[in-house]
C-alpha cells in the first residue's frame, strides 16, 4: 500500500528527516513513535503530499506519489493535530461543505451513511461547537470515509480524548485494517494508538531507528528501546 524509500527533507543546511525508508502493506498499522521535534509531522505531511521531499521516492497503492500527488492522495486521508472542523456548521454541513469541495457526490444517503459508520448520525443536525473532542475526532474521520481512503495517516489521534473516545477510536482502526486498509499513527506517548499496531516504528533525531513488528517486542520492550534511543539521540519525550 505504502513504500517511501530513503526520504531526506531539508531547510537550508538542516536536515529534518535523513534516509528515511518504510513499508506498509494492507491490513497493517504502524505506530510511529518519537519526541516532539523528531520529524513524525515532516514524515507524514510528506506521505500524504502536502510536502514536497528534497530527496527520495514514495508510492500509494503503485501510484507516485511525488510525481502524481493527486492520484495517491484520492487513496488516503490524513488527521493531523486538532480536528479542523466547521464548529459553526452541523455534522452533516460540515460533511456536504467538504464533499462539495472536492467535487463528490453529496447526495443525503451517502453523507447519512458515513455519519452512521462513525456513530454520529443521531446528531447529524447538532452545531459541531457543541460537540466532544472525540466526536469531532469522529466527524473528521467520517470525511476521510466519504473519500474512500485506503490509507489514513494519523497524527497524535488519541491525544485529548477521553478513555471512551479512545476505546472507539481503537476499535474503528481495527475494523479498517480487517476490510484492508492501512495506518500510521503517529505519537510521542504510549497511549491508545499502541493497541491496534502491527508493527512500531521510531524516529529520533530525523532518522529512522527501528521497524520491528509488534510480535517481536512486548510493550515494555518498546518502552526501554524508546528511552534508551531517544536519550541516544539528545532528546526527550
């Protein structure tokens, strides 16, 4: 689904990802672990074209993504920090604005039909300000539905939401990966998002410094290679 091999992002003379190379493939999660400032929002903004790399290929689902940033970004979508949502607007508005933007179908079903997939359909007329942090996580993951995404790339997704909403969250990242999609959750906590992994990555200092699969390492495991990696590298989490 996803191959990004040897990707470098530099400003000027400062490199903030060097030879970075990963591999995702269909019904598999990566936790993408590392401190703030380690590069994981450079990385992921980077698989979902939003920045240009200055050195290095990436390809979703055969597509390059460099080359044709628009063909692999119909096959993704990407939650960044906070939810980026309409808080004036209804669930439903929200969904048909962004719909409309894009140039989709907007027909009532379709946007009912991905409110119901998120467990928001009671409250698709409600004004978003007055919703939770979790149900606007949902809201924005419901946008994602409606473009047919095969990837998502999630940054710091459980960060403020309540053990209910991360039990949720969890659960829907479980049921993508059984109908083949693929995510990286991108976090600097072990939190909620260490659950649904396949595999965990971490990135210190711009570099890449272990893929292992989960089967591989307990959590504890992760925990002392994280600390003693980071620590390595002149940072903290």
């Amino acid at each position: 689904m996803l191959v990004a091999n040897r990707l470098r992002k530099s400003y000027g003379p400062s490199a903030v990802l060097e030879d970075v190379s990963l591999e995702l493939r269909e019904g598999q999660c990566l936790a993408l672990l590392g401190p703030n400032g380690a590069g994981k929002t450079t990385l992921l903004r980077i698989l979902a074209t939003l920045l240009r790399p200055t050195a290095g290929t990436v390809t979703v689902g055969g597509v390059d993504a460099v080359k044709n940033p628009e063909a692999a970004r119909a096959m993704m979508g990407m939650i960044a920090h906070g939810s980026h949502v309409y808080e004036d607007l209804t669930a439903i508005e929200n969904l048909r604005f962004w719909t409309v933007m894009r140039g989709g179908d907007a027909s009532p079903a379709r946007l009912v039909a991905a409110l119901q997939q998120v467990e928001l359909d009671a409250v698709a007329g409600e004004r978003v300000r007055t919703f939770s942090a979790g149900m606007k996580r949902r809201l924005a993951l419901a946008r994602v539905a409606l473009g047919n995404a095969r990837l998502l790339l999630l940054d710091e997704p459980f960060t403020g939401l309540d053990r209910q909403a991360q039990k949720w969250l969890g659960e829907f990242l479980m049921s993508f990966k059984a109908g083949g999609g693929a995510a990286i959750v991108a976090t600097h906590t072990f939190g909620g998002g260490l659950g649904v992994a396949d595999r965990v990555a971490i990135l210190a200092g711009g570099r890449l410094l272990v893929d292992r699969s989960c089967a591989d390492l307990s959590w504890d495991d992760v925990r002392r290679l994280y600390d003693s990696l980071t620590e390595a590298n002149g940072s903290a989490a």
